[in-house]
C-alpha cells in the first residue's frame, strides 16, 4: 500500500517584488487542508493534482513547476517565468 501524507494547500495570494530583485509573500490563506498526496508523487502529478480540483489553471511545466527538495516538508509551487511564488503544500503531521 503507497503511503499518503495530507497537505494543507496555502495560496500566495499577495506577492510583491520581482524576478531581479526577489519575491516576498506577503499575504497567503489556506485554499484547502486535507489534500492527499502520494508520497510517490511526481511533480508532473503534483500539477495535475491542483489543476483538477481547480487551483491551477494549467499543469503545462513550461508555466508552472514545483520545488520539491528544499524543504522536507514543503512543496513550493511557483510561475516558470521569473521564478514567482504561486502556493505552498505543507504536509500536515
């Protein structure tokens, strides 16, 4: 059986700042805090997932990709161009 862990999906609502000079959340809300993910989970899963219960609007990885390796229990998901910070899944334990 796969294991699953539940995320909470925060939503970067208010970002300021840019590409050159850097991103800075400003303000953020929880869109959702029982999401189940795979813990096998591809990022190309990942994109599909938030696309289907209607976050994104797209999970072209050429717009949207997630960084999953910087923090362990964190997935960022941010706009290819300019690297701007979209949503965060934050595991729940």
């Amino acid at each position: 059986m796969k294991e699953v862990t539940t995320y909470s999906l925060r939503n970067y609502f208010d970002v300021w700042g840019n590409a050159k000079d850097g991103w800075e959340v400003n303000n953020s809300c929880i869109e959702f805090d029982d999401l189940n993910i795979t813990d096998d989970a591809t990022e190309k899963d990942i994109l599909k997932y938030l696309k289907g219960i209607g976050f994104l609007s797209t999970d072209d990885r050429r717009m949207v990709r997630c960084d999953m390796n910087t923090y362990a229990d964190v997935i960022e998901v941010y706009e290819v161009k300019g690297h701007k910070p979209i949503a965060a899944l934050v595991a729940n334990y």
